[in-house]
C-alpha cells in the first residue's frame, strides 16, 4: 500500500483548512451568496463551459490550446479590455472550432469587455484567467464568489495580502483551483514530479541546500508618454495599481504577441523572482515536503535599473533558510532548474534545451540534461509501493478539467499556489531591504520589522482591487 503523504514541516492542509475557518489574522471574507453549483448540485456532467478572461501571449500559445483539446472543455466565451485582443480571441476559438468540427459556424464565443459581466453569465461553469500579474487575485476571487471553477496563471498574486484572502475565499466557496504550475503534471516535464518523489525518498539522503537558478531582466523600455490606443480600456488595464501615463513598453504590444512591457515593470509584479520562481520555488517546495510554509530567515542582494522605463531586478541573489534547517540558494549564477544537495548524493532538475522561453532573458537554450544526478543509478531507483507517492497529474488543463467533474483537489491547489508565490514575494522584499528577515509563515508576517510588513500590501486604486469587490463582507 503506498505511504499517505504528511507534510512534517510547516503547516499541512488539515492545519490550514482549520486555521482558514476561525479566520486570518481577525479578518475573514465571505460571499454574501453561494452558488449551488459550487457544491456539486448543479456541476456539468459532458460538457464544461468555459469563459477565457485576458487574450495575450499565455492564452494564445499555452492556455487555450492546451484546454481546448479536450472534448470536455467548451470554451464559449472571452473577456479582453482590449477590444482588438477580445476579437482575435473570439476568432482563435471560432477558428479551433471551426476546424476540429468541420463546420464553419460552429461555435458563436461571446465577448465581453469587462469580465465581471463575463462572471454574471448562469451559463459558464468555469474560467481560465491569463492576465496581467497585478490582475491576477481580483478576477479569481470575484470568480469564486460567482461560483465559476478557476485556473489561474501564476504567479498567484501580486502582493502577499491578496494571496492569502484568495486563498481563504476559494477554499470558503469550495470553487475547484488550479495554478498554472504545470512543472507539477507529467506533460510535457516528467522529470520534475521524478525528481521530488526521488528527493522525498530519502535517495539522495538527508537534504540541506537547495539551489535554483533564474535569469535577471535587462534595463531598458521607451518611457515617452503616448496616446492610448483607442481599443484599450488603460483606466481599467491599470486596476488598482497608481495611475502612470500610458507608454506602449509599460502595457502589450499593439500588432503581435510578443513578451509585453508589463512583466518588467514593478508596479505590475515583481520580475522573474515571482514570473519563473513560481514554478522553480513550487518544484523545491514540493520535493522538500513545505509545500504548505516558507522560509524562516531571508536575505538577498540585487540590482535594479537606475534609468530606462522598466524596474524590475536584474542580477540577484538570495538566501533564504527554512525551519526543515535547509538552506535555499536563488540566482542567476545558478543554471537555470532546481539542485536538490543532500548528504548522500544531488540531483538537478530543469526543462532542459527549453531553458527560458524565446522571449525572455538570460543565457539561450538552457542545461542539455534536463534530469542528473550525482550518481546515474539514483535517476532509475525504484519507488516501492510503501514509499511516498507524489500525485500524478498528465496534463495541468487536464487535471483542473478532471478535478473540477470528480471534485478531488487539484494537483496545484490555491494554497500551494500562495504558498509559492509568498516566498517569492519574501525574497523580493529582501532584494529591497538591506538586512537579513525574519519571516513567520504561520502568521504571514515579519518578525519585528515594520518596514518589512508595510510591504506585504499595496494601497488599492478605487474602484479596483480586492477589497473594493461587491459580495464580501466583513464578519
């Protein structure tokens, strides 16, 4: 019989489904109503409709392709507050239709400029979010309250605040969540779940140091104010972040899909500390059994651009501890994966020649040998039936498709998700204070350190932001 996994560090589900129903630091968050539909009653048995909020880069090449291949998704409807991107979102899913069909009007996809209206439809059962950072943890959020299933893109959120009241209210409204996290599912990276069951195997023995590499992003971006696009809502596209002039190198590119502006600049999210340290932290957390914690102690060293339009760190790193008593090693200098270091042996972990995407920064291609170990045999060791045995998910779409039909956990819950992207967002504050933290991960907050935990929020541009949402209120 396979050995039931128990998180022996930090806070595992059971303390956190207890912690998150007497509340979160006296504040708890309800909907005013929930759905039946979100309790099964009323959940799809064949088909799952689908409602496709931001048409960018990420929905274009991974999301939509990736969900739409499977006969139980139905996407009918995209939301974009760019009318240009909202067509061409209805067309690629028409067009998709069209062709797997063979019929040219198969499928009418509504379009909505705002997705709160999106939100209102009785129809859509679910959401795919593949926004902006900073739009990330509204969008999730007002759809849990309406009872729509979510898959978010990661990273989970743009300031620990927001992670923890999403998390608080997905799990309240018991909406099925998956955080795009897709080094967790055996496509298209197999090595990766390899790799954390070998780690919490004991096969490289006791583990003490873990070291991940990222790559920085370049200084740069045009900052001369220019015109707003007529088809772009930039009031709304800001949200709740501070009103800034528009420039085309702050916002997305106006005539293709290529890396926008935005992941570069600070007021949107944090850089590659949160964009690619989402799945890299998740993958160490995972094969470190702290998936549901964070590090104790923090410090970091980083540079950032003192001219140009973008802001977002450059070269870094960071060291973080964790109460496991294993030292965390983030940074460029690092190739580009996750090593595991324990007293018996190593092993590396990466996506192999795919290395950074095209668009992004740091060195081409990355390691050739995407799965190694300090000794051959440790990567064809076999996992007994009474050793620990990781979930198994094929696909990430897939997974949050099954999860949502079986109402089982998915293999990258929303608590998980905030937990990741939390000790990101750790180490960025690090990057920006020159001393070493003290982090309390039961309590989300800074021992000691106002400075440190004025930074755990950002103040909320009305009307925007999770706190303006109708539907909650305080108890």
């Amino acid at each position: 019989m396979k050995k039931e996994i128990k998180e022996k560090n930090g806070i595992n589900r059971r303390d956190y489904l207890k912690k998150a129903a007497l509340g979160v630091a006296g504040a708890v968050f309800m909907p005013t109503i929930v759905p039946s539909n979100v309790f099964g009653k009323d959940a799809p048995s064949n088909k799952i409709n689908i409602g496709q909020i931001g048409f960018g880069r990420i929905a274009q090449t991974h999301d939509l392709p990736e969900t739409l291949k499977y006969d139980v998704a139905r996407v009918m409807a995209v939301s974009d507050l760019d009318s240009n991107r909202k067509q061409q979102g209805k067309q690629f899913i028409e067009q998709w239709y069209a062709e797997k069909k063979g019929k040219k009007n198969y499928m009418d996809v509504k379009t909505y400029d705002d997705f709160r209206q999106m939100l209102k439809n009785p129809d859509i059962d679910a959401v795919i979010i593949s926004t902006p950072d900073h739009w990330h943890a509204q969008p999730a959020v007002e759809a849990a309250l309406a009872g729509k299933h979510i898959y978010l893109q990661k990273p989970a959120s743009l300031t620990i605040a927001e992670g923890r009241m999403m998390s608080d209210i997905v799990h309240r409204t018991g909406v099925t969540f998956q955080i795009g996290s897709q080094q967790r599912s055996i496509d298209p990276w197999p090595q990766f779940k390899r790799a954390c069951e070998l780690v919490r195997n004991g096969r490289i023995g006791k583990v003490h140091t873990v070291k991940i590499g990222l790559p920085g992003d370049p200084p740069g971006g045009n900052p001369q104010e220019m015109p707003v696009p007529k088809n772009l809502n930039y009031d709304m596209w800001l949200g709740s972040t501070p009103y800034v002039y528009y420039t085309l190198d702050r916002v997305h590119p106006q005539t293709d899909f290529s890396r926008p502006g935005w992941l570069r600049c600070e007021q949107f999210g944090a850089g590659m500390i949160t964009g690619w340290g989402a799945h890299h932290i998740d993958t160490a957390h995972w094969g470190m059994g702290t998936e549901y914690t964070g590090p104790i102690e923090v410090e970091a060293t980083a540079e950032f651009p003192t001219e140009g339009l973008w802001t977002v760190h450059g070269d870094f790193n960071v060291q973080a501890k964790y109460e496991n008593g294993v030292n965390m090693q983030i940074s460029g200098d690092n190739p580009n994966g996750v090593r595991f270091e324990g007293d018996e042996g190593w092993i590396f972990v990466s996506r192999g020649d795919v290395g950074v995407t095209a668009s992004d920064p740091g060195k081409e291609g990355g390691e050739s040998e995407a799965f190694k170990a300090s000794n051959p045999k440790i990567l064809s060791s076999k996992i007994g039936e009474d050793e620990i045995h990781l979930y198994e998910s094929p696909e990430q779409h897939g997974n949050w498709l099954d999860c949502i039909q079986s109402g089982k956990q998915t293999v990258a819950p929303v608590e998980v998700a905030h937990r990741s992207c939390s000790a990101c967002l750790v180490a960025h504050t690090a990057m920006k204070l020159p001393r070493k933290l003290y982090w309390d991960p039961m309590n989300e907050k800074f021992k000691n350190d106002d400075e440190a935990n004025s930074m755990l929020a950002r103040s909320q541009r009305y009307p925007w932001g999770i706190h303006n949402i109708k539907g909650l209120r305080e108890l």
